[in-house]
C-alpha cells in the first residue's frame, strides 16, 4: 500500500499532487502571488482521500462513464458486470481502478520537467469484464502549464475500454463557493441525451440555441436552474457532449474560466466525448479540504473520454479494444493564472 504523494512541478510554480491510490490528483497548485491556490476538490490527508468520494481525482476504469443494467455482449456473448448505480454499472464498477493501488515510476520524458509513469494491471474477469488488462499512465507537466495524461492499454482478449482523469476543478480555490461565475466553453455542436436512468437514449441531437449550448463561453450560475429539460431533469449539467473534432485526433475541447481569479483550464483531447459534471450529488454532509464540506455545484468535473454507454450503443464511437491493439487516449489540462 503506497501512500507516498508523488508531485510534478514546473517552473513556473505549478505544482500537481498524485496518490498512487487511483492514481487520483490531490491537489493542483495554481501560484498566486507568493502564494498558491488549489483549484482541485479534494481532501487534506491520504486517508481522508481512501476513504472519500470514490472518483475524486481518479482515473476511471475499466470503462468510465455507465454501463446500461451492467451488461454488454461482444461477438454474441453476454458479459455481466457488477453494478454500482441503480441498474447501472458506473466507472467500471464497484472496485474500479479508482480503488487500486497503481505502482508509480519516475520517468523523463522530452519537453516536461517532471514526468511519472503509472501502471496497473486488471485481471480476466476483474468486475466481469474480459481479458487481461494491462495499463500505462504518463502524468508529466511542462513549462506551458500543460498537464499531460497519457492513456494506454492492451488486452490478452477482446474487451471494451474507455478511461478518463476525473478531477472537480474550482478555479477559485476548494472550498471558496460554488462554479456561479466561471464560464464553460466547450468544442460541441451536438450531445447524447439520456434517460432517467441517465443512459444514452442512442440519439444525437444539436445543441445550437439551447441551454446546453456551450459552443461560445456561457456563465455557469446563468444556465445551471434552466428550465430547458435535460438540465432541469438533473438539477444541472451531467451530460455528455460530442467533440466537434476528427476520431483520436488531438484538439481543443473545452475551456473553463473564470475572470475575477483570472484563472483558466483548457482541455485537449484525442478523445471522442466530454462529460460535463456540475457535482449534484454533493449534499453537504462529505467534507473536504479545510475542513470544508462539498455542497451543490462547488466543482464542476470535465471529464474526455467515449460517449457514456458505448459498448452498448452502436451508433457511438467503438469502445471495443483487440488484442495486440494499444488503446492510446491523451488528455492536456492546460492551466492559465
Ligand atoms: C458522472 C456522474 C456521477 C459522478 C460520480 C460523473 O462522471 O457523470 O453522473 O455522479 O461521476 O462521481
């Protein structure tokens, strides 16, 4: 059981906190002035972080996002998961990767100051899902205030992947308020509306003109209480949006910003889909950094991955991974301050 927390730091005075315990982001440093601010929710001690919110700063797996009644079939067999939301299977299940304890290396890689390699092997059969699974993270930061998450898999069987980096970003600091005032951009025309089990209906609808539409910057608290029905549904945004870009090509997925601060992510990504998340399922009673408890909307998560549900859909983006076939999904968090 390592407890170690592993830090990439850049010159700049950008520091990034991890855990080998899911791979899970502790804290992320922004410098302010001689001092930092952490925009990342999360928790002040290792065990705090153990025994928390399962997903906070996780890299989600074997398949993030949900799995329709925890089941799925490749080539005409079915495989039962284990189900962890309602009927669903959420984030891989039960004892997902954000349980495990990933072994973690120092590496150096080209163009970052600090780099680490995380790895992490899944047995056949681990939460029902096939084939052996073998995992390769890169966490490395550069002097651009790139964060890059390097993503990669192979399978002794075909299977289906789809991991993503699972952080809640306040970009004014944990514990100081709810996201109101950031405003969201994001590189979508269209999304995948879902049931109320918030399992993709199949269709993909456009986006233009609705509250969901984040295609221009859009002020969060503005759009949070719409009455416009996939967001009112979920008392705020928990949707999947299609990235207006081409099949695992690196591009601009979305920005978060907020001007008082002056603070500002943006997200790159080869991945298909981007889960917005406004964190509804915080009711006050968890507490975080600080001391602090997690309330409604006090981080939002923005998570590149597949569309929720792919293994199942067969109009989304494959999730199915071939053996001797490397999965290879990159995400940048570029941090402005
Ligand atoms: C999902 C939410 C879920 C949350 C749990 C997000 O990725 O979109 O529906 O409640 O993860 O942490």
């Amino acid at each position: 059981m390592n407890t170690t927390v592993f830090k990439l730091k850049n010159d700049n005075g950008l520091v990034i906190e991890f855990l080998s315990h899911g791979a899970k982001i502790k804290a992320i440093k922004v410098p302010d002035g001689d001092e930092y601010v952490d925009v990342a929710l999360g928790y002040d001690t290792v065990d705090a972080i153990i025994n928390g919110d399962a997903y906070m700063g996780a890299i989600c797996g074997r398949v993030a996002n949900r799995i329709n009644n925890g089941s799925f079939k490749l080539d005409g067999k079915k495989y039962n998961l284990n189900k962890n939301d309602r009927t669903n299977t959420l984030h891989g299940g039960p004892t997902g990767f954000q349980t495990k304890y990933w072994q973690v290396e120092p590496i150096t890689k080209g163009g970052y100051c600090s780099a680490y390699k995380l790895s992490l092997f899944s047995a056949d059969g681990e939460e029902g899902f096939p084939g052996n699974l073998q995992v390769t993270i890169i966490y490395a930061l550069n002097n651009k205030n790139e964060f890059l998450i390097d993503i990669k898999a192979q399978s002794d069987k075909k299977t289906v992947v789809n991991l993503t980096s699972h952080p809640y970003f306040n970009l004014n600091g944990v514990g100081k308020g709810r996201i109101f005032n950031h405003r969201l951009e994001i590189n979508a025309k269209q999304f995948t509306p879902i049931n109320h089990l918030s399992i993709p209906t199949g269709e993909i609808l456009d986006l233009k003109g609705s509250d969901l539409d984040f295609s221009k910057p859009v002020r969060l608290g503005d759009v949070i209480n719409s009455d416009f029905e996939p967001i009112k549904a979920l008392s705020g945004i928990d949707h999947n949006f299609v990235l207006n870009k081409k099949a695992k090509q690196m591009d601009f997925a979305c920005r978060l910003s907020e001007p008082e601060s002056g603070r500002s992510i943006e997200v790159y990504t080869t991945q298909p889909g981007l889960q917005a998340y406004t964190s509804m399922h915080f009711d006050g009673t968890e507490v975080g950094k600080g001391g602090i408890p997690f309330h409604h909307y006090c981080g939002i998560a923005i998570e590149a991955q597949n569309y929720p549900d792919a293994p199942n859909q067969p109009n989304f983006p494959s999730s199915v991974l071939m053996p001797n076939d490397t999965y290879n999904e990159q995400i940048i968090y570029k941090f402005g301050f």
